[in-house]
DNA sequence: TACGTGACTTTGG
DNA sequence: CCCAAAGCCACGT
C-alpha cells in the first residue's frame, strides 16, 4: 500500500511472461527489449525470483537456449514443466529457442 | 543513502 | 575456445 505502483520495468515484464503461450520460450533479453530495457536481460531474472510464481517462468530462458539454473525444484523440474508442454528438450537442458522462440503480438 | 549481489547478454582480449 | 568486464534494475544490509 505504501507503493503506489511497482516500477513500469516489473509491471511489463509480468505482462509479457503472462502472454507467452504454452509450449513457446523467450529468452530473457527479449523479455527486457520489450519492457523498454534491452540490457536489462539480468533484472528478469532478478524479478523472476522475487515475482509472483503464478507466472510461466518456465518459459524464459537463456538466449543460448539453455535452462536457468536457479528455477525452483532445478532445471529438470522446469525441463519437466517444459516437456509437459510439448517442448522437446535437447540434451544438456536446452531447447531449440530458434524454433520456439516466440514475440508478443503487438 | 550507499554498496554488493544476482534466473543475462554483449563485446573484447 | 576460454576468460573478464560493462550495463541494466531490483532488493537486502
């Protein structure tokens, strides 16, 4: 209450996780591109952690293509997330991010 | 208020 | 191919 409104940053990085559909991935800095911070791939980490877990965290991932290190149960606990979407996971914890790649619909 | 750390990415040696 | 540093924003001390 005493914020009156979390920074704008947070707020659109929330937005574009929510939208990113099933089965599709985004990679952290284009997270942040969309949210008005290209250099800010980092701080979606950062707001992943803290942020709401209602979230497709899932989803975002290295630009490599790789799975986040930190995600909560481990990377093959989200590799399971992923893989219950339809998503092929490659050895080593990747993904085809050229393939699933996805971009928010403006 | 200031400083350090961190779910990243790019650039340069 | 491997290693180091800069830049971005949020959060704890």
């Amino acid at each position: 209450m005493s914020d009156m409104a979390e920074t704008e940053f947070k707020q659109a990085v929330y937005e574009v996780v929510r939208r990113i559909p099933p089965g599709r991935v985004m990679t952290y800095g284009q997270v942040a591109a969309y949210c008005g911070a290209a250099r800010a791939a980092r701080i979606v980490g950062q707001i992943a952690m803290f942020g709401p877990d209602d979230l497709p965290w899932q989803r975002v991932v290295y630009k490599d293509g790789r799975l986040a290190g930190a995600f909560p149960g481990g990377r093959s606990h989200q590799a399971a997330l992923l893989e219950a979407e339809g998503v092929e996971i490659l050895p080593d914890y990747q993904v085809d991010v050229d393939k699933l790649l996805w971009e928010p619909q403006h």
